[in-house]
C-alpha cells in the first residue's frame, strides 16, 4: 500500500516565492535525480537560490528568512513548476516541510505529479493570487474536501480538485494504492468473467 499520510486540512502561515516561472531544476536541479526514494530530497529542494557558494545558507532567500520557517504552504509566482517533468520536484517539496503550492498557475505535469505523491497544488485567480503575494505569512486553513481556503478575516477562496485526486489526498493513497484498494471488486469482475465464458 502507500506510505502516503492522508491529508484532509493544511492550516499555516505561507511563505512567497514570488518568482515566475520557477521551473522544476530550481525546485531540485538535475544532479540530485540519482535516487528513487521519496526521502532525503529537502535538504537539496531550491539547492542553487538557498545556499551560497561555501555552503552556508542564503540570507537573500526568502525561505531562508526567519518569517518563512514553519511554513509549510508556499504561495509562488505565476507558472510554478514549468520545465522537464520529474517526481522528485514534490518529493524534494514534501520531505523539505511543505505541503501546499498556491499559485495563479501551476504546470500541468507539475501538479499531476504532486497531486499523486500527497502534495496539495492549488491554482487561484489573478486577483486571489495577487492578494496572497502581497500579504507573506497569512495563516491559512486549507480544506480538501470542501475546496476552500479559510483567510484570516474569515473570507474564503475557492479552489479545483479532480474527484479523484480529492480522494488520494483525503485517503493517503497514490495511485497504486487505489488500484490495491479495488482489489476485491476486480476479483469478483475477473470471476464474473470466467463464469460468464
């Protein structure tokens, strides 16, 4: 089965990213894929923005400063997640500490591959999006199954969820784990079949 945890609600501050079209080698570059395990990958997530050349952290980065610690949304600029397509983008998100991506746009490989490895990717208006850049650590309630953020003041911002990506998330399943999760309805099909010939 999946090692997934369910994921029903993320409540927390956000940090901005405010940079557009941060591609998936800024999220984890190229030379850190040698590895198929989900774990591990946080030290490395941002690697080339986070730490300088003697590897001491960035104190330019804005993940890097004290407000951003504990964060685990992360409201990013327009186009998060472009470029090739690679799991250990969401990996490297998930084992860093972050849950949830916000963004006016997310590329569509990106999101899939975050949606299926337990990492909630959330695209809003232009507007919604524009507020949440201009306001760094907002507490927010996130809420899967209804589709809905809880601001502050008590306002509310409407997301998209597929049905079943709805489901995998609230369940903390990945794909696999809801095939084996069908197991006993595809024997008795399978067994239908045979009598049925």
């Amino acid at each position: 089965m999946s090692s997934l945890r369910p994921l029903a609600y993320v409540h927390s501050r956000t940090a901005v990213l405010a940079n557009e079209n941060i591609d998936t080698d800024r999220i984890i570059p190229a030379r850190f894929l040698t590895t198929t395990e989900r774990t591990g990958l946080g030290k490395h997530a941002f690697e080339d923005w986070r730490y300088l050349a003697d590897g001491s952290d960035n104190p330019d980065f804005a993940l890097n400063k004290p407000a951003a610690r504990g964060c685990q949304i992360i409201v990013a600029g327009h186009n998060f997640g472009c470029g090739s397509s690679r799991e250990h983008a969401p990996w490297a998100l998930l084992d860093y500490g972050i849950t949830a991506v916000i963004s006016s746009e997310i590329a569509d490989i990106f999101r899939g591959n975050a949606l299926k490895n337990g990492l909630l990717a959330v695209v809003v208006s232009a507007a919604e999006h524009r507020w949440l850049l201009d306001h760094p650590g907002t507490e927010l309630r996130i809420d899967i199954a209804a589709g809905s953020i809880r601001l502050p003041d008590g306002g509310e911002i409407r997301f998209e969820l597929d049905e079943f990506s709805r489901h995998c998330l609230l369940n903390g399943v990945d794909q696999l784990g809801f095939l084996l999760q069908q197991d006993n309805a595809i024997t008795a099909f399978e067994k239908n079949l045979e009598q049925a010939a």
